[in-house]
C-alpha cells in the first residue's frame, strides 16, 4: 500500500465558485484505500438536489475516475464548514470506516470561534435534539424523537469579546457544535442559521468553524490514522481582527 500524506492549507481556494477545479483542492492524505480532503467552506461536501454546483465528492469522483478509481462518502460536514473530509475508494473501505463513525470512535476535533466568554476555560456540553426540517431543535432527553448531542471543548485563546475554542465531539449530529454553543449564549460567529444576529458579521463571510483534525483507524492496515488542517485565511483574518492589540514591551 503507498501512503501520500500531503500537507495542506496553503493553497488559495475561492469558497462556493462554481468553476472549482479539483487541481485547486488539497489532498491532505491518501492511499490505496481512502482520501482525506481540505474542504473550504462554501463547497458542499455532497452533491445539492436540483442543483449543479460542484460538490467535493463529485470533484474528486472526477479525478479519481481518470485512475479507474471510484470515491465514496464516508461522513460529511456543513458546506460553510471547512476542513478535513474524508472519503473511501471501495464499497468495502467505506463500510468499514462509515461503522467507525455510528460508533463514535474517530476523534474530530474543530476549531470554533464563539461570542463572549465561557464561564469554564473547559468542560462538556449535553443537549438534546430534535430534527424538524434542515433544522435541529432543542428538546428533552424524553422528548419525541430525542438524540443526544454531546461535545467536549477547551478554550485555547480568549479573544476581544470572543474565544476560539477547540472542540471534540462526542457525538456526531448535524450542526451539533453550531447548536450547543447557541444554547449556552455562546454562539459561533457567523451563523446566522441559529442566531440571526450574526448576520450583520463581516469580518467573516461564514460560520467560523473549522475541522482541524481527524483521527481514525486504517480500514484496511488496523493502523491509527492521524490527520490535521491549517486554518484556512479568512479564519485567520477573523482572528487577528478580534485579538487584543500587544502590550509595549518596556
């Protein structure tokens, strides 16, 4: 089995184009057996119904297929999220991986900048969610429907009226980091989708979180699987703009 770890994060890639190329995208790791990708934020990770923007998977389907080889979905994050993203190349690779996933075992850390901050430099969050929609809602652990939604997070920086936060989800449900932070007053800048406020942000044309590292076990060596990603620019833009200015040294 060749292994190709590449390094990525450095290459500029303009969010949502329709005319993305995969030449523009970065490889973060592959092999004979999986893809892990640099997702920017804008391209949805899967194709869009009734729509003909490209999408990470139809771009890499794309260029593996000039290999005779074939890509398959094994989890996904947001469109306006960026970061790892990862792929299998068989039907049997995928299987084993997506189980991985229901169980909860792969280690997905991300990078969220949040308003205000936290009472705690680190803790865990529990709610409980309801799917209505493209939505998710808080509900009770007894509620109809109810899925529990659980994350771990560690204040790395705290920031003017903000903190960039590390979380590691426990769980793995759809805009979970997005809605627990919401529920707590904390919510993530430029999400708009569950905090209508943040629609007046501009120093960030999106939610600001990103999938910094994904950790998992090799479908087919049984090896640990380590993968990170730089922070993309506008992430950083979004940092610099909110730290406190530097003290003189004296």
């Amino acid at each position: 089995m060749k292994n190709h770890p590449r390094k990525g994060g450095r290459r500029s890639v303009k969010q949502g184009r329709r005319n993305l190329r995969f030449s523009e995208l970065v490889i973060l790791y592959e092999d004979d057996a999986i893809v892990a990708l640099n997702k920017p934020a804008g391209l949805p990770a899967v194709p869009v119904e009734g729509s003909d923007t490209p999408s990470a998977w139809s771009l890499l389907s794309a260029h593996l297929k000039l290999k005779r080889q074939r890509a398959f979905v094994v989890h996904r994050i947001d469109r306006f999220t960026s970061g790892v993203l990862l792929f299998a190349k068989t039907e049997r690779d995928r299987d084993a991986l997506v189980q991985q996933f229901i169980a909860h075992t792969p280690v997905r850390q991300y990078l969220a900048v949040v308003r205000g901050h936290l009472a705690a430099r680190e803790g865990t969050l529990v709610h409980y969610f309801r799917r209505e929609g493209m939505f998710q809602k808080l509900t009770t652990e007894r509620g109809f429907q109810a899925a529990r939604a659980e994350l771990e997070y560690f204040v790395e920086r705290r920031l003017r009226a903000a903190s960039l936060v590390r979380v590691t989800l426990v769980t793995g449900l759809q805009n979970q980091i997005r809605v627990q932070f919401s529920a707590i007053g904390h919510p993530v800048i430029g999400d708009r989708k569950y905090h209508k406020p943040e629609a007046l942000e501009r120093r960030i044309a999106r939610v600001a979180l990103h999938a910094a590292h994904l950790q998992f076990i090799h479908s087919r060596s049984g090896d640990s699987v380590s993968v990170d990603c730089e922070i993309p620019h506008d992430f950083q833009t979004l940092l610099r703009a909110l730290s406190p200015p530097q003290r003189p040294r004296r």
